[in-house]
C-alpha cells in the first residue's frame, strides 16, 4: 500500500484514534492567552475613550475575541468526534471483522438524498468487497459500495477565487453517477483533510484496490 510508513496513515490503516490531549492544550492555551489579551486591553486607561475611532484598537478586541471562540469550538469538535468515532470503531470491531483501511469523513454540507440517507456515515471501512458507510448508532453499514460499482477514484474540486481547488474524493461509478466523500484529517478529530492529505487518501485507495484484488 502506497504511503505505508506515513504515521497517520498507519493509524487509519489500524483505527486507532489518537490521543486528543495535544489539540485540547493547544485549543485551550490559545484561548485563555486571547482571553488574556482582551483582558489587557479592556483594563487600558483609554480604550473605552479611543475604541469608537480607531479600528486598530477595535481589532485588537475582535481578533482575540474570535480565537477565544475558536479555541472552544476546536476542544468542542474534538471532544464530540473522539467520542463518536470510537463508539462507532467498536461498533464495527463487535462483529469479529477487522477492515484494512477506515476513512472517516465529514457529514457537514452533505445533502440528504436517496443515495445518502440519514443517518449519515462518519466512518467508512474499506475491505475486499468495497467500502462501508457506518454510524455510532448501527451495529450494521448504512451504506456500501463496491468495488464492482467504482470505476475510477479521484480528487473533487470546485472553484475558489477563480483556482481550482482539491476538496473531496470523487468516486466514479458504473451506473454513471459519482460519490463524494470529505475526509477528516484522521479518526477522533472534526478538521478536514487539506488538499495534500486528499492526493494522498486517493492513492491509499487506489493501491489497497490493487492489494485486495491480488488476495482474493
């Protein structure tokens, strides 16, 4: 399998969900030095006497003011999706089966069809038949797609500022449709993949296709 030795995609390859520590520290040490920071600012002699005219200053509030919201919302994220995704591991483990592969993806801006039904996949498992879509709450797929049904996988890309950019893995199937799938950076964190991880999740896939085919 293609990138093999690359540490995160080993863990995708096990499952394993990393330790959630080091983003938590790192969300909750940027939030309290911007609470810092806007502290500091407030307790000026003269910010409440400049603050209506001068944008610098009013930045100096609404810039720390946005990473304390951010810094919340990534311990938020992390939190909720280490939680779901290791409920939804052992959901896939209890049947005795181990994948070679788990994908998890993003189900934000995902629009609900008969293709995608609710409750969408979070976590999607790849094996000699195809890929599995699983949720928390299932202890079967919701969701399968063969290898039969995929032609060809590639990258999904959509027009930012006028550059196309890499977005998504695009599966082309055989009933001339397409899957999107989004991945998340690996298991247990909400972040989407950046468009150097999805080059390289296409070409994990394209070789695990090649790998499985010569075991069965």
């Amino acid at each position: 399998m293609e990138y093999a030795g690359d540490r995160w995609v080993q863990r995708l390859r096990d499952g394993v969900v990393p330790r959630p520590w080091p983003v938590l520290l790192g969300a909750v040490l940027l939030s309290v030095g911007a609470a810092v920071a806007i502290v500091a600012e407030f307790s000026g002699p003269a910010f409440f006497e400049h603050v209506a005219g001068s944008k610098a200053r009013f930045g100096a509030v609404v810039f720390p003011a946005f990473l304390v919201v951010l810094g919340v919302a990534i311990v938020i994220g992390t939190w909720w999706s280490g939680r779901r995704d290791r409920r939804t591991l052992r959901r896939i483990r209890a049947g005795g089966s181990e994948p070679a592969f788990f994908l998890p993806v993003t189900t934000r801006n995902i629009r609900v069809t008969d293709e995608f039904p609710r409750p969408r996949p979070e976590i999607w498992t790849v094996d000699a038949v195809g890929l599995h879509g699983w949720v928390p709450q299932a202890d079967r797929p919701v969701f399968a797609l063969p290898w039969s049904e995929i032609r060809t996988i590639d990258l999904a890309t959509k027009d930012v500022r006028g550059v196309r950019t890499d977005y998504a893995l695009w599966f082309d199937t055989t009933d001339g449709g397409h899957r999107v799938l989004t991945p998340r950076t690996t298991l247990g964190r909400p972040f989407k993949a950046g468009q150097t991880g999805l080059d390289v999740l296409m070409r994990v896939l394209r070789s695990l296709r090649r790998e499985l085919d010569r075991t069965t």
